[in-house]
C-alpha cells in the first residue's frame, strides 16, 4: 500500500461515523415532512378525521374507503412541531393520538420523511418503514368522546 492510498482510507474511517450521524440527524430539522393518515378500514366503512397542531387545524375529512388525508410541513430546530388526529368509525368507536411530534424514533419509522398512519378494523397502525410493516400503536375506543378537551388533552402531553 502507498501511503497516500493509507491516508485516504484513514481519512474515510474517520469522516464515515460522522457521515452517518450526520445524515440521520441534520434533515429532520430542515425538511419537509408528510403525514399520511389512511382510511384501511374494511366493509366499505368511512372514517371520519380531524387533525391539528397548535397553530393549523386541518379540519374535518370523512375519507372513503382506502383513500387518505396527507399534509406537509416544514419542520425546524427551533420549533417543536406536534400533530395530533381525533378519527372514529361507524358512529361507535373513536381514537385520538400524535401523529407527529419531536421523537427520534418516530422519525426513524418514518425515514425522515413520511409517517402513514392508517385506521384498521382494531385500531391505528403506524408504517415502520426500517421493518416495513405496520406497528400497531392504539386501538379503538368505545363511544364518541369528541369535543375540545381532546386537543388540550394531548397536547398537553407534549
Ligand atoms: C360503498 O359505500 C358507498 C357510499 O356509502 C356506496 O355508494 C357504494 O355502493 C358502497 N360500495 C360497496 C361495494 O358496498
Ligand atoms: C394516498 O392517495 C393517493 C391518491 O389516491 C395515492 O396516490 C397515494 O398512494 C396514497 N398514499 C398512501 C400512503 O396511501
């Protein structure tokens, strides 16, 4: 080996970590980020979904069958970016969580770029991109618990 080609693979070893710290932190503060949430309910059944952040209230979507509501943003370091979803189904079951909120994890599910969220017959599943398949995260309560408090509820959660 030449001692240049020696440096250069010096130089590699230690710039790569960097690299891959790099790349898994730096676009999370700068991007833009999708939300998805997916109507995969079965039997022909609507969802009915309301989503907000502090500021954006999304407002009220009744999806069909297999179709989905999305939203982008911006996201940046300064600003703590939080959504959160109310959904029901069939007038008898409800469901309220964060659909995006500051968490590593959550954007390494969502590959630094798109979280999809979609309502199941048992619940809400949200896409693991890195194990490609569908984690389920929450599933349906009885009743239509759907007013105001909901919000301040979770997003008082942080
Ligand atoms: C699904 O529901 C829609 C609207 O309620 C209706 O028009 C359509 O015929 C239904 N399709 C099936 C396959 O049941
Ligand atoms: C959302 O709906 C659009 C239009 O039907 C479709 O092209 C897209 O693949 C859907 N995305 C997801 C994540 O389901």
């Amino acid at each position: 080996m030449n001692s240049s080609y020696v440096n250069l693979l010096i130089l590699f070893l230690v710039l790569a970590p960097n690299q891959h710290v790099e790349a898994e932190g730096f676009p999370s503060e700068f991007k833009t980020w999708h939300v998805y949430v997916v109507n995969e309910l079965s039997n022909n059944k609507s969802l009915f979904l309301h989503c907000k952040s502090k500021d954006d209230d999304l407002g009220i979507q009744n999806l069909s069958p297999a179709a989905n509501f999305t939203w982008s943003f911006q996201k940046n370091m300064l600003r703590t970016t939080l959504f959160w979803c109310y959904m029901s189904k069939e007038g008898n079951a409800h469901a309220a969580l964060k659909v995006f909120w500051q968490d590593v994890l959550l954007f390494r599910k969502c590959l630094w770029k798109s979280c999809i969220w979609s309502a199941k017959d048992d619940g809400i599943y949200l896409k693991d991109f890195v194990k490609n398949h569908d984690e389920f995260r929450l599933q349906w309560e009885p009743g239509l618990w759907y007013t105001n408090n909901i919000n301040i509820k979770l997003y008082t959660q942080g």
